[in-house]
C-alpha cells in the first residue's frame, strides 16, 4: 500500500522493521512511537493496528498536502 501511495502523490517513504522484543521494549514505548503495525504521515498515526485501511491512510495525506479530499 505504501509504496504505491507514495509513488501517487511523489512522497518519499520509509519503511522501518524491527524485532517483536524491540517492539515491545521500554526504549520503544519511550520514543513516543505508536504500537506496530502503524502508518505515520509527518507526525500523525493514519492507521494503526490491523484495521489500517488505504482509503483512511490517503485521506491523511491528502490532508497533509492540502488536497481536498476524494469524493467517494
């Protein structure tokens, strides 16, 4: 999903991978970070958990960009 939006709207993502444990670390919580899976556009959470939808992940970064939003 990310790459394809990114590749949409010309925004450049990354992707970051980590360990179950370092997930679940107490330097992890500390960041601030929110729990994976999550989307983050800028400093926003667009979707968290295993109900992240593309549909509410694009509206976030049209948002951003100063886009209106799809029409549905």
């Amino acid at each position: 999903m990310m790459p394809r939006l990114g590749k949409k709207y010309e925004l450049e993502v990354e992707e970051i991978s980590r360990s179950r444990e370092e997930y679940q670390s107490e330097a992890y919580r500390a960041a601030g970070l929110p729990p994976a899976p999550a989307v983050l556009v800028e400093d926003e959470v667009a979707g968290q958990g295993p109900g992240i939808s593309e549909e509410g992940v694009e509206a976030v970064i049209r948002r951003h960009l100063g886009l209106p939003p799809l029409k549905s």
